[in-house]
C-alpha cells in the first residue's frame, strides 16, 4: 500500500504533467490557427479605456468585412453611440458579461468558437498589453484561436509582474476547471 507521502508526490506529478501538456499544446494550437488564419476575422476590445474604442472604431472603417466585439465597455451607450456615428454599428457586439480581464476573454471564447473565428485582433492600452496577452495566450491559445495585438497608447505606468502571473493562474485555473477565480 502506498504511504501518503507517495500518493502526494504521484498527485504532485499528475497535476504538473497537466500543466506541462497544456504549456506544449497551446503554441502548436496557434500555430495551426495562424496557418490557417493568417489575417484576423474580427477586433475585441477590451472595455475600460473609452480611447480603446475611439481607436478600433477607426480601425474598422479600413477593414468593413470584420466584427467588432467590445467586452464591458465601461458606458455601453456612449459605445453604442461612438461606433453608430462611425456607421459601423451593425457590426458591434457589446458583451456586459466580463468583471475584469480574465472573463474578457473566458466569457467571449465560446462565441468566438461558435462564430468560426481563428483569428483576432486584440486591443487594447499598451500598460494593459503584456497581461492581456499572457491571458490570451492561455484562454484563447488554448482553444486555438491566435490574436494580433494592438496597443494603444497610454500615460499609465505598466502592470505589475504579480497581476500578470496572477492572471495566468486564472487562465490556467479555467483552462482545467472553468472556473475564473473572480469571486475571489
């Protein structure tokens, strides 16, 4: 019979095993949607930033075949308003659903997949970038959908390390579980 400290050790093992098969799948997964989605089929971007919006409505003037998707703009209406007077209303998707940067994501990767859509691009403020792309790297990474990111400029001072890693626990925590963590 196996003593306790084995059986810790061979659950220790498996759940790394897990991660490590995760961390291997994910950038073969990009690869393929890349490869078989080189060019982006929408823009999400990500709410709290109304410049953020301002930048992907006049981005999407230049590319009238893609949807946007704007995850919890802080004023949903001014959205709505914004991309209207763009003349590009009927292409915008507000999603309400999000309670910060990781459901951005976890709670739109299931209408992505249902869409057929490999490729985005990902906006966002540049001090946000590097989370946002860790994030997506793992929740949409790991449904194989690739993103180009584009940052917008911002005074803000970047985020700090621990908000990253922070994040990608959750990323990893809804890749095994689905569920985010934001309660807690």
């Amino acid at each position: 019979m196996y003593s306790r400290r084995k059986l810790k050790k061979y659950r220790f093992l498996a759940v790394a095993s897990l991660i490590l098969t995760l961390l291997a799948i994910i950038p073969l997964r990009l690869a393929i949607a890349t490869t078989q989605t080189p060019h982006p089929q929408a823009f999400l971007t990500l709410g709290g930033d109304p410049p953020r919006e301002q930048y992907t409505a006049e981005l999407a003037k230049w590319y009238p075949s893609l949807e946007v998707w704007v995850s919890s703009p802080p004023e949903p209406d001014k959205t709505y308003a914004l991309f209207q007077a763009a003349n590009i209303a009927t292409r915008l998707h507000i999603d309400n659903r999000a309670s910060d940067t990781v459901t951005n994501f976890t709670t739109l990767v299931s209408d992505f997949k249902k869409r057929q859509i490999q490729h985005l691009y990902l906006i966002t403020s540049k001090n946000h970038m590097p989370r946002a792309k860790a994030i997506a790297f793992f929740v949409l990474g790991s449904q194989g959908i690739a993103f180009t990111p584009l940052s917008v400029p911002s005074d803000q001072p970047q985020e700090s390390v621990i908000r990253i890693l922070r994040d990608i626990a959750r990323s990893l925590l809804w890749i095994i579980t689905g569920y985010t963590g934001a309660n807690l």
